[in-house]
C-alpha cells in the first residue's frame, strides 16, 4: 500500500450568483463546478472539495445562494459542521463533518425538483439541532424544508411547498422570524417580476401570502434579513434589503403596528407606510426604510453585518456589483441617511465585476468572488480595509499540467483561456505553502495543450488553444528573480543570457503578449517601461502621450517586479505574463495535443482532424522553430503524443482506436513510422511510457489499460524495425480511463472519467496489482484530464487536473 497525501488543491468558483459562504468556524465554502470546495481564509489554502453532486453546483446560503452554511459557535464546538448545497439537477444536500474520522460526509440528500435546477437556499437556525431552510427551483418553485442537525444523524424533512402568487422563476430567496413571535417565521421571494413577495408561515403552519413589496424597476437579485433591532422607542423591528438589477437597494423596515410602534411626526428618520399583513395575532407594517443609490451596474448580494458577540445587530450593510465594486453603507448617526461608508473594488482590464460578496463571521473582513472565479478579500486594519491573500484557481476545465524540468513549478492550462503557474512559497520552512505566482497568458481562446520546453537555456513553454497557431513564450527577468528568491539561489545564469525582458504587455483583444524591454528600450516600449517606477508615473505617462510612444493597440499597463510575497489576483492577471517570442503556423484546424522531447530539441504537435491529411502530427525544431516534418499515421485527431526518456521513439495515440510508434534517427530528425496497430475498441485516450522505455501504456474509452513492450529486431537506426507485443490488460476498470502517468518507481497512476484515480504496480515478469485507491474526496468530481509525476530521491509528486475546474497535488509515500 501507497499513503497518499493531499498537498495542495486550486479550483476557482463557479461563475454564478452568490456561490460562496463565510461560516462561523471562519472556513469558506463555496461552489466549483459539481463540488463543494472549502478554504481558510487565514491560511490562504483550500482545505477539501466535496464531491457529491452530479451537476453544477448554483448557489450558497448563510442568507445566500446555493451553499448554505449551517454553522453556530455552539454547533462547531460541538464538533460538527454542516453545509447545504442544492445543484443544477434539483438535488440539495446536506454535508456532515466528522471530527473522529477528520472526513465530510453526505448526511442526507433530497430531490426538490425533477425538471429545475436549484436557484436559491436561505436558512436559519430555530434551535442548537434543528434549521429551517427555503429552496427556490428555476421553474417557479419554492419549499421549506426542515434540517435535523444531530451528530451522526442528519436528515432533511418536507415543511410545505408554497403556493406562488406568481409562476415565473424565483432568483432571490430570504427568512427569518418575526420579533417577538417564536413561531413565525417570515419568507421574502424575488422573481422576475421586479416585485417581493411576502410569505409567512411556521414549522407547523402552511406558508400563504401576506404582501408584495414594489419599487424595483428591474429583476430582484438579493435579499437578505437582519437580526432583530431594537428601535430608539423600545419597539422591536426588523430590517430587509433588496438588491436588483436597477443599480439600486432599498432598505425595508418591518414592525408591529401597536400603539407604541407608531409614528412619532415627520423627520428624516421617518418612512414612508407601506403594505401591512396580519401574522399570528398582530398586524405587521412594511415600509420602506431607504433607497441606496451609487453602483453604476446590477447589484447581484446585499448581506447585513453578522450579529456581534452581545447578539446586536450592526446597521451595516455590504452589497456587490458587477460595476467592479463593493460598498459598506450605514445610516449617519445624527441624521440617520444611509450612505457610502466604505468602497473596495477590482482593477483591470480583465475584470469583469462581481456576482456575490460575504462578511466575516467578526464583520472586521469581506470577501467577494467574481466573474473570472476570483476571490478578493478585504480586511480592516488600523490604515483602512487592506487586500488580503485568497486561494485562486481555473473556472473552466483544466486540460493539461506540466511540471519543470526541475520540479520547481507546475504549469497549466485550461479552457478559462488562461494559463497559470503554480509553485511552492518557502520552500525550506514548516508552513511551505503552495500559490500560483504567475499567469503567463491571458488568451482569447479557450486552452488545449501545453508543453513545457525542457533542456538548457531559459524556461520557455508552447501553448494551444481553439486557433490554428501554437504559441511560444519565455520567462521575463521579473519571473526568474521570483524564483531565485524562492529557492534561495543564484538561478541558473545559462537561462538568463540574453534575457533582456522584464514582463509583458496584454494586448486589447487578448490574443498576443508583447515584451518589455529592460534595456535598449524602443520608443514604444517607453512607456510600459516608466511604469516601473511610481515615482515618474504621472510626469512620464503625460510625455509619452503627447509624443504617442505608447502603442495604443496595448491597453494593459504591466508593472511586472519580483514578488517577496504570493500575489494578489490583480497582479496574476496583469503583472505577471510572460512574453510571446514566436508563432507556429501549419495546422489546418484548432491545436489539441502537444509534446516536447525530454532533450528539449524538438517540440510535436497535433491538431483537430477528421481526415487522415490534417491529423498529421507536425514536427518543430525549438531552436529555429522551423517545421522538421509531418507525420502522416492516424485518420482522426492525435489525443495524446509522448516521446521516450531517451527521444529515439514518439508514441501517438487518437479517436481512430489505433497507437502509433515512430523512430526518431539520432542527429539527422529523421523520424519513421515502425508500428500502427488498433490498440483498443474505442476512442484511446491517453498513453504513457515506462520509466526504461522498453514498455508503454494506453488507456480507452473502452475502460481498459493495456501495458505494451517494443521488441527491437535489430538493423542499423535507418533499417532498424520493431514489432509491439501485447504484455497485459489491466483489470477492467469502472469508467472510461482518461489519464495515464508512469512513475519511475513503476507505479502506473490511472486517472479515470468519473474523476477516481488508482495506482497500479506494473513491475517486469509480475502480473499487474492495484497499489491503492484513492480517497473519493481527493480525487476529482469529473473526468481527469492528465497525470504527470515528478520524482526524485526525497519525494515523489503527482499532479492531476480535471473538467472540475481543479488542479491538485498529491504526496505518495511508498
């Protein structure tokens, strides 16, 4: 048996409204892709992502969408956590921690709807074991459900399916008890009709309409209550905001209509009447509060600050915004006007605003995520909210990862049309952490492949993506004295000779990255250049405008520098590209696979094909960057190309079931085609070779990995033939086998469709054994895209990435 070990996981958040939660045990949940992840904020990592669910996962709660974080001080020093999470296939579940076993486990699950998808959760707790929670499905629906929250045995029991008074789909949900009364509670739904409508029900009591609350122009985005607030005249009350999509937020004030709650004359504090309703023995008043006008686009989330230690609510209210903002309003403490406290944002030319922000459990931070799968959090501090330090990841399907040469970091790419860099943060102390230090390209195509160049000289890698243009890029000075200081060395100076680029520059439409010069500057490179130093910005910035050196087909001002810390996502986005030095014209359709020899002389690549003449594998030189040859074996498109350890073969793999075996002839290129054969039944995946190069492996889609040896037969390199032979067939495994890596210990890691990983044992003249399985929650929630290990005499590593938006590391000890 193998221990495995989870060392690092990145994933980014699912690009929908209100995806995140911030419990009060300060841990983080939120939704990629099917799974449900969870972060520290104060360690910056993310902890475990859940699998569970079989399609994406929407929405959050903590008075969010989705997600719904069901945790109280009391509970989680009880030991248990618990999260609620609903999915694009209607099915909400109920997520259990158990501290004896260290683990999250499903504690129950149940279908809302057959035909929606879940669009909004909202809860609240009505005992220390019990919560109740509201769902809303995308076609119309809304039902309360009760939680039962006991250690060891969760489950989920249908309250009431609510009769809408409107049949179009609901997009804001929120709850809470009316003051006062122990046994009510009160429903706010927004749809699409630009109205809230009011319900109120109990545990015990069917849910009916009480009253619709109108004002909002456009569609209601966000509802959230507050805690019970008592008034200056001894009255209880209690507060609703709303955001939608007119840029506006309107504060609601809910109160009992008795003698001593009503109005004491006109002033600025008083509101205008609005609807009433009667609820268990009194009449209740809606009025509305204030009207929050100041962000220039949709307001997605409007959050109340979390209650403080004494149970008093704060008047503080945080809203999100796709204007790239989030704003802290407040009522002014003579006057009593809400206004603008605070406003934190996102800069960029990438960025694209925001669809949710969370408070800390304290109310001293607030994070938000965004539309690329960011998250940006705030803290403050005694000199105002400061940016802080958050786990980042892809938000599309990751398709390749590579490691370096030598190990120092690891590369992928995704079809989120970014590629990203990710490497260990002090290496040599206890609390060495790993975070993505750079994001070389920002495309405008959805990624591939990659290939990372390998051999001497500087660090240098090939992309593809949907185009028919494979792209070559070079590590800036900025990325090597990063990682000099990371490992505490001098660098290898062979990379940096004649390296005279500093960063890179994004061009306006995302597809081309062009240097910056630290020396020998071109005029047009000036101003990019003088960005390098604030203190010339504005003087330097107003010449090189009047004298138009800037090219303005380059909007992105870079300010690449070496990073003493892990950086922030506004630096990664724009601070930390690397140059593009070539393009490789040739294929006929968009790049799908790529390799690059171990000697890093000649770089493969392959693109879409549904004909034997465009699925011709083309050959590079990497010093000229001239085309070699093409390879013409396959009739459909090459997943998969390898070379061996020693370069002398190239291994192919593709969608017309058959492997292909080429011969390269040392110091001529010449490379010839030795074996084609049918290696499988269905579409072959991927392959991979065995540490010595005497055998290979395939994996299918028909659920098998074959283990294959090369027998030579002799000959000059010319003349020299070899025939393949069947060794064995690995037992069949339960989904189709998507991803293949070959450690030099001669475990063989399989990476499965349903995102299982395994680790086989293939040793010489021994039958094949399953070393070990990996646990469900280290493994991936939808098919694994590619396995690459990097080894040496301390540790052996093995990175993954999967279609589930996650780049993941593992330790196997042996």
């Amino acid at each position: 048996m193998a221990r495995v070990e989870a060392v690092f996981v990145s994933a980014g958040c699912n690009k929908t409204v209100k995806a995140a939660a911030w419990g009060r045990c300060d841990l983080v949940a939120f939704a990629t892709h099917s799974s449900v992840g969870i972060f520290s904020p104060k360690a910056s990592q993310i902890l475990v992502s859940l699998s569970g669910h079989k399609s994406s996962v929407n929405c959050a709660w903590h008075k969010t969408l989705f997600l719904a974080f069901l945790i109280s001080s009391l509970l989680f020093h009880a030991g248990e956590c618990f999260i609620l999470s609903g999915s694009a296939d209607g099915v909400v579940i109920l997520w259990s921690f158990v501290p004896s076993q260290k683990k999250w486990r499903i504690g129950s699950q149940a279908t809302v709807s057959k035909g929606g998808s879940v669009t909004c959760i909202a809860s609240m707790m009505i005992s220390s074991t019990e919560a109740l929670f509201a769902t809303s499905t995308s076609d119309g629906g809304v039902c309360v459900w009760s939680a039962s929250l006991l250690p060891g045995d969760c489950s989920l029991l249908l309250v009431d399916t609510v009769e809408m008074v409107v049949s179009r789909p609901v997009v804001a949900v929120a709850m809470a008890r009316l003051p006062g009364i122990s046994d009510i509670t009160i429903l706010a739904v927004g749809s699409l009709d630009n109205t809230i409508n009011i319900y109120a029900g109990s545990k015990l009591e069917k849910f009916t309409h009480a009253c619709k609350l109108k004002g909002h122009q456009d569609w209601i985005r966000g509802l959230d209550f507050s805690g019970i607030v008592h008034q200056e005249d001894g009255v209880e009350s209690l507060f609703l905001a709303s955001s939608s999509q007119d840029r506006n937020i309107r504060i609601w004030k809910i109160r009992s209509r008795s003698p001593g709650a009503a109005s004491r004359g006109p002033s600025l504090r008083t509101y205008i009447e609005g609807p009433v309703f009667r609820a268990g023995k009194e009449i209740w008043q809606i009025s509305l509060e204030s009207l929050l006008v100041g962000h220039e686009d949709w307001v997605y989330s409007v959050r109340w600050q979390p209650l403080l230690k004494n149970k008093v609510q704060p008047m503080s209210v945080l809203s999100s915004s796709m204007d790239k903002t989030m704003m802290v309003w407040g009522p002014e403490a003579k006057s009593g006007i809400w206004m603008n406290e605070v406003t934190v944002g996102e800069l960029g030319q990438t960025a694209f605003g925001f669809y949710g922000g969370v408070w800390s459990p304290g109310g001293d931070a607030i994070l938000a995520h965004g539309f690329n799968g960011s998250f940006h959090l705030w803290k403050e501090v005694s000199t105002g909210w400061m940016p802080q330090l958050v786990p980042s990841g892809h938000f599309g399907p990751v398709v390749d990862v590579a490691w370096a040469s030598n190990g120092q970091f690891l590369l992928t790419a995704s079809h989120d049309q970014t590629t990203r860099m990710f490497t260990c943060w002090n290496k040599d102390a206890e609390n060495s952490t790993w975070h993505e230090v750079a994001r070389p390209q920002v495309h405008g195509h959805d990624m591939n492949c990659l290939a990372i160049i390998r051999g001497k000289g500087n660090y240098r890698y090939v992309s593809g993506a949907d185009e028919k243009v494979a792209r070559v890029f070079e590590a800036p000075t900025a990325f090597l004295d990063t990682l000099d200081l990371l490992t505490s060395s001098s660098g290898n100076e062979e990379a940096r000779q004649g390296v005279q680029i500093l960063g890179a520059n994004m061009s306006a439409l995302g597809l081309s990255q062009k240097p910056i010069y630290t020396q020998g500057l071109r005029q047009k490179d000036v101003f990019s250049f003088a960005l390098l130093t604030s203190s010339s910005l504005a003087a330097d910035a107003n010449q090189d405008s009047r004298s138009n050196a800037f090219d303005s087909e380059y909007v992105a001002k870079a300010v690449p520098s070496v990073l003493t810390k892990p950086p922030l996502e506004e630096q990664l986005v724009q601070n930390t590209l690397w140059p593009e030095s070539h393009k490789l014209y040739g294929h006929g359709n968009e790049l799908y696979s790529m390799c690059s020899s171990h000697g890093g002389e000649i770089l493969a690549t392959a693109c879409k094909a549904q004909t034997p003449s465009v699925a011709e594998i083309w050959l590079w030189e990497t010093k000229s960057w001239r085309p070699i040859t093409q390879l013409c074996s396959h009739s459909l498109t090459v997943t998969q190309m390898e070379f061996s350890h020693d370069d002398r073969f190239l291994l192919s793999v593709s969608r017309d079931r058959h492997l292909s075996l080429f011969r390269i002839t040392t110091g001529t290129l010449v490379f010839r085609l030795l074996v084609k054969l049918e290696a499988h039944k269905r579409i072959v995946w991927t392959c991979s070779w065995s540490p010595h190069d005497n055998r290979f492996a395939t994996g299918s889609r028909d659920k098998s990995v074959k283990i294959w040896s090369i027998v030579e037969q002799g000959g000059d390199q010319e003349q020299e033939q070899a025939k393949v032979e069947l060794l064995s067939t690995l037992p069949s495994f339960a989904s189709s086998v998507t991803a293949l890596a070959w450690g030099s210990k001669y475990l063989l890691a399989v990476g499965m469709e349903s995102g299982m990983i395994e680790l086989w044992s293939v040793v010489a003249k021994q039958a094949p054994s399953l070393v070990t399985r990996f646990d469900s929650q280290l493994c991936h929630a939808a098919a694994v895209n590619r396995l690459c290990w990097s080894e040496d005499q301390e540790r052996s590593r093995l990175a993954s990435c999967g279609a589930d938006h996650a780049v993941k590391l593992f330790q196997v000890n042996t």
